[in-house]
C-alpha cells in the first residue's frame, strides 16, 4: 500500500478507537508513581515465565510457517524464541524496574527576575505508535519502558511473528490488568495487516509518535510516508577500523565477536577496513574471520593476507571479490566487506561515504587516531576499542530499549526511558503580568 492508496475507512476507525482508548488509558498512568509501576514490571516479568510454554509454542508455530515461506536465516534468528531470550526479556523487566523513573525530574530550572519560579520537567510522550518485523522482543521491550515512562503503546509487529505477538500481548496486558491499570496501555493491531500501519501513519493527532524498527524498507517507507512525528531508527551498515598498531589479540577478538556474536542484529558489523600497513595484524584477523566460517567479500590487496593450506578451518568459506555494493550492503549473516585502507583519513572518508550513522569502531593502540575518530566520525555511537555489539540498552545500563535512533532531532542512539519523554514548562508566580 502505499501513501496515494484508499485506506478503507473501517481500518481508519479501528486505528482512530485504538488510539482513543491508549489516550484515556494514559490518564491513570500519568499519577502512578514510580513504586506501583515498577511492582506492575515486576509482575510482567513474572508473567512471562509463568507463560514461557504458551510463549515458546506460539513462537514455534510462527518459525514453522517462516521456514514453509522460506524465510531466510538471518530474519528467523530475529523471530526466534527459546527459553535463555524469554528470561532476557523477563530480566530486562525486572532491570527497568530499577531504574529511576524519569518522569518529573527538573531538566532545568531558575528564578527570572520578576520572580517567576520556572521549571523545565519532563513528562510522557503521550501514545506511541511502533512498527517492527520479526523482533518479538520488541514487544516486550516497548512495552516496558513505554510502561515505565508513563506512555501508552500502539504495536504492529508483522505477520512474520504474528502468534507470537499475539501471545505476548495477551500476557502483558494481562499483567498490567492485574496491578489494576487499564490493559489498553499495551495494544496490538497486526490483525488488520498492511492498511493497518498505513492508518496509523495517518493518524496525526492521535498517535504522538511512531517509532519504526526493521530492515531499510520498512524505515524508509514509515519515514516517507507517515503523518505522525517519526524517531528514525536505522539499519546498521557498521565499519570496524583495524589500525595498524592494533594489538593482533584484542583486534580478533573485537572483530570477530562485533560480525560473528549474533549476525542478525543492526549493531552486527558489516565492513572490516584494514590498514595497509598492518600485515601482521590484519593476517590474524582475517584468519579469525575465516576459521569462524565467515564469507569475505574482499578486495585485491587484503585477499594476499587471507591464509593458505593448513591455515584454513574445515569452516572456512571461499572469499568473494568486493563490489561497490558491498560497501553499502547490511548483510545480517555471517558476510562481511573487507577494504584495504591507506591511512585513517582513507578509512574515515570511507565510513563518511556509506555509514548509516549506526555504529563505528576502531581498533588502537594509538590515542591519536583513537581521538580523530572519536572526533571525525559521525554516529550515534562511536567505539574505542570494543565491540560493536555494545550499542545496545541493555549493555549501556538503559535496561531495554525502544530501538537504535540514527537521525539527530530528540534523540539519538539507544533508546531507553528518557527519550520517550518530552518536557513542559512550568511557570509559578504571584501576580505577575508582562509590561
């Protein structure tokens, strides 16, 4: 569907009296302090395990049908639930549970001269709209620090994971129920498919905010298309830098672990750029790569550092030739784009020209260049030294996260409590009136 298309008006309504019951279902929220949200987290948290069974059963039903579609790998990894990923969304939960509520803090505040008291406070979004694939986790996510940071949600999130949604939905919203608020702070619109997520783009007024999460597609369709206010998360074309007095130790391990830890995520990276003149390091590297059965897409120079005979892993994968393409391509599998770099400037304009503004990393032992990074390279997280897969809420002590924010405006990196806040002015005097 797209933006010039008829959205039938029975979706519209539907959409409009989702949205009308997440707006009244934010009054109560609004006055709940943090103990009674928190106690409601900590009841989802004990839903989801003692719902893991229906959970997982529902998630099999969903991999089933991807596999008869021919879902691919990577988008399976992303829909897949076992029990470790189930008590990952419990626990993130409970993490959130423990954070401090945002929701009231002081921004900034100061008497004026005429002896108004002004405050700057934060306060909820209002309702938020998301719109994801494949990402059950998502669900849950959104949904807990939507909870927590005193907003409403509105959840499409695809007929890829469909049942699991479903489930999940059901167990939240019962959750919250019992802690006594109104179960329509979680809603789910899957069920009206595609023209859905077309009305609730149009749904200006009545959703504050849409926060799309997925491949480039979705983003960029939400992006162009949408009459609510968008948070652009973004997909993840993300460069490490191996310069050449990287420590050869501390370069496998980042690379390696920033493509191979988990491939299907947007903080997976996708592009290793090697100094020209770190032979010996980049060999190791590379070694590493292949043993871990990674396919390289290489160029000319870095293939006569790729290993030889016995070097070889029985997972080895035969090389491909690097293509202008696969400067640009988000592969979310185990590929990766290898490109040999004459100086640090070389691979800063390389990540100037294709990065999406996700993550970029560099490999050290050089504070120098480890300060032109820093300082050049523009992305909501630029790394020293670690891997890639920490640009993530969890990791950065934010509990879950909303998603990856790569655009400038609000907010920017991973999402968690604050940035689904806005704030409001308050104003206290006695009597005064402007002259």
């Amino acid at each position: 569907m797209t933006e010039n298309e008829t959205i039938d008006q029975n979706v519209v309504d539907a959409v409009q009296e989702v949205s009308r019951r997440a707006r009244t279902a934010t009054v109560e929220l609004a006055t709940a302090g943090r103990a009674r949200k928190d106690e409601t987290l900590h009841a989802i948290a004990a839903a989801l395990r003692g719902s893991s069974a229906a959970i997982l059963e529902a998630n099999a039903q969903d991999l089933q049908r991807g596999r008869e579609n021919g879902t691919s790998e990577s988008l399976l990894d992303r829909l897949a639930l076992d029990a470790d990923r189930l008590e990952g969304l419990a626990a993130a939960a409970e993490e959130l549970a423990a954070l401090p509520d945002p929701i009231g803090d002081i921004v900034r505040g100061r008497s004026l001269p005429n002896g108004i008291r002004m405050q700057q406070t934060r306060v909820p979004l209002g309702v938020v709209g998301a719109v994801y694939e494949a990402r059950p986790n998502v669900t849950v996510d959104i949904a807990g620090i939507a909870l927590k940071s005193g907003n409403a949600v509105i959840l499409r999130g695809g007929s890829a994971a469909k049942d699991t949604n479903t489930a999940l939905i059901a167990v939240l919203r019962q959750a919250v129920e019992q802690q006594g608020f109104d179960p329509n702070l979680i809603q789910g619109i899957d069920d009206l498919g595609r023209p859905g997520v077309a009305a609730l783009m149009a749904s200006h007024g009545a959703v504050d905010v849409l926060v799309p999460r997925g491949g480039r597609e979705l983003i960029q369709r939400v992006v162009r298309e949408a009459r609510v206010p968008v948070i652009e998360t973004g997909e993840g074309n993300v460069h490490v830098f191996v310069d050449a007095s990287a420590d050869p130790q501390m370069a496998v391990d980042i690379v390696v672990n920033a493509k191979t830890h988990r491939t299907s995520v947007c903080n997976s990276a996708e592009t290793l750029l090697l100094s020209r003149a770190g032979e010996k390091v980049n060999r190791e590297v590379l070694r590493a790569l292949t043993r871990a059965g990674v396919r390289l897409h290489i160029d000319d120079e870095a293939r006569a550092w790729l290993p030889e005979g016995s070097e070889r892993s029985e997972h080895a994968v035969d090389p491909a030739a690097a293509t202008d393409e696969d400067w640009s391509t988000e592969y979310l599998d185990m590929d990766m784009a290898v490109k040999t770099v004459a100086s640090i400037d070389e691979a800063i304009e390389h990540v100037r020209q294709y990065s999406t503004g996700h993550t970029e990393a560099i490999v050290t032992n050089d504070l120098s260049q480890a300060d032109r990074w820093t300082r050049e390279v523009d992305a909501a997280a630029v790394i020293v030294n670690a891997s890639t897969r920490f640009t993530d809420g969890g990791q950065l002590g934010l509990g879950a996260e909303v998603g990856i924010s790569t655009q400038r405006m609000h907010a920017r990196g991973p999402m968690g409590l604050e940035e689904l806040t806005t704030t409001k002015w308050i104003l206290r005097g006695d009597g005064q009136v402007r002259p």
